[in-house]
C-alpha cells in the first residue's frame, strides 16, 4: 500500500463518473466514494462527470491517472478505455477487449460454455428478428418462467420476468424498443449470489436475499433496506469452493484485469452463472466493498488495491 502511495501521491487522478447510461446516479454514488477516499488518502484526485464530449473533457483535465467508475456505455464497453489508451493515460480496470465482453452478455455466456462454465440456457433476439413464432421458440428450447434481458445494460435494467405465453411478444417489443437487442433466458429460481475478485483474489461469496423483489433488480440492489446481505453464502464446502473456482475461470476467460464481480444463481446446489461486471459498484450498499470488508479490506484498501492495476500499466509504460 505505502509503494502504491509513494508512486501515485503526486499524480493527477481523475475520477471519471456520471456518464449518459441508465446507471448514471449509481455511477456518480460510486464516483463520489471514490473520490471522498482519495482525498482522505491525501491524493490529488478530481471528479470528472462524463459528457458526450469526453474526449474533450479529459484532454481538458490533464489528468494522469484515470479511476473509472462509469458503469454502462461508454465507461464500461471498452470506448473509455480506448480513448486513454490513445492518450496514453493509465487507467483501473479491465482493459478494451475485456470491457467489451464483460458489457456484452451474449458473448459472456459463449465464452462461459466454450470454458464448460455453466449458465442458464438462452436465445439470442436481435433487434430486427420477428417474434412471431416466439412462445414455440421457447416452448422448443426452454421453459418458462423465463427472464427478457438487454444484451448490454447493466444493474439489472430492463429485466423482466415471464411466466407464460401471455403477453411475451408485447414485454418483447418493448424492451426491444427500448434497449436493441434482448435474449431470451430460462429464469432459474435459487439463490442469488456474487462472487468479487481483486487481482487474483477470491474474495468470499455474498448471498443476496431481496425482501420485497422476485429477483435482485434495480430497485433491490440500489434501495437502502431492500436486499439482506449473507456472507459466506450458506453453501456447503465443496459447492463453495467449485464456486469460487469457476469465477476466478470467468474472469480469467474473458481477460477481466484488477477487480470484477461475478453474478451467479445456484439452485440444488448447481450453479449457474449469469454475467461479469468488469466496474462493479462502489456505492455504499454495492457488493464489492461488502465482500472485501469481510476480510478485513476497508473502503480505503480496496481503493488503493483498485488503484494498483492502473499502477501496473504505468509500470509497462515505463520499461
């Protein structure tokens, strides 16, 4: 930790947070975090609130060091990041390619089945495919209930569960119209759980028990009081551990750098693994610094540790 504050004290770090995605208010939470720990570390750091124009934002802000806590487009789809590595300027996180398929859930659960890492069956609705033989289609490959996702929004937006046929065209259309392209996945009822990693780290599996919620959306992630945090997850040892074992695989297989947050359901003792989240939150009610804190890694540690894989790249640039 002392290294990482010696070598980063003096740089000019920039917070980058907000954006224009549906997550923006939870990204300005994380950001906000973010910064109030910087500052109370004794760096110089500033807030930088992502606008279409952030190509001219950040040259602005002559920044030296980039803490990214955007969450959704085009923080977390690898344009950011290819924008600082235009500029040369060292950034946390998972880099351009990563980023794009941590973003994109359809290309997360091809690489989940091409490493045998399990995960719900699912198929694939492009923007433009019709949907008239839909319920057959499902009837076919899956059983409802099923879940409507976004192929590349975050925090559960957009999500919808159905429990039959009726009404599926029009929850369809309307996600849709809404967000692009939609799969379909088989919804699996079980408990809901998520796995952070920190470098090659592991950190403990957090069990989350929405109070009011079907499933853990928008509205229990990010309201006070909503969700109850168990952690260790009630699994038996050796599920624990095998789940541990495929997360650390998933981040591995989609090349996640530094930190990432790995979602999963596990019913009857078999997980299923949904998604990878290459920023995830940094709020005071996010999963992340929930898990870390369990171990004993404060805010503040995790920040520095966050901090590091910036560090890393700095160093390569420097040989």
């Amino acid at each position: 930790m002392i290294d990482i504050k010696r070598k980063l004290q003096n740089k000019k770090i920039g917070i980058l947070m907000g954006g224009w995605s549906s997550e923006r208010e939870v990204s300005l939470r994380s950001g906000e975090n973010v910064f109030q720990s910087l500052i109370k570390q004794g760096f110089k750091a500033v807030k930088i609130d992502i606008a279409p124009n952030f190509t001219e934002q950040i040259r602005k802000a002559k920044i030296e060091i980039a803490f990214i806590a955007l969450h959704g487009k085009p923080g977390e789809d690898g344009t950011i990041q290819g924008f600082l590595e235009l500029l040369n300027i060292p950034y946390t996180g998972s880099d351009v390619v990563a980023s794009a398929i941590g973003m994109d859930k359809i290309m997360t659960k091809r690489l989940f089945e091409y490493a045998h890492i399990p995960t719900p069956k699912y198929f694939y609705l492009p923007k433009d495919d019709s949907l008239q033989n839909l319920t057959a289609m499902i009837n076919r490959k899956l059983r409802f209930p099923v879940i409507i996702k976004p192929r590349t929004e975050g925090s559960s937006v957009g999500c919808v569960i159905i429990d039959h046929s009726n009404g599926l065209q029009k929850q369809c259309r309307k996600v849709q119209k809404e967000f692009g392209n939609i799969f379909i996945e088989e919804f699996i009822g079980g408990m809901i759980a998520t796995v952070g990693i920190l470098g090659q780290q592991v950190l403990p599996i957090l069990e989350l028990v929405p109070k009011k919620r079907r499933f853990y959306d928008f509205r229990a992630k990010y309201t006070k009081g909503e969700t109850e945090f168990i952690i260790p997850a009630r699994l038996c040892k050796p599920v624990y551990e095998k789940i541990q074992e495929l997360a650390l695989k998933a981040h591995n297989i989609i090349g996640a750098k530094g930190f990432s947050r790995v979602d999963l359901v596990v019913k009857k003792n078999k997980p299923f693994f949904l998604e990878i989240n290459t920023l995830p939150g940094m709020t005071e009610l996010s999963d992340l610094p929930a898990q870390a804190r369990h171990i004993g890694i404060s805010y503040d540690e995790l920040v520095l540790e966050i901090l590091k894989s910036a560090l890393e790249t700095t160093d390569k640039n420097e040989k």
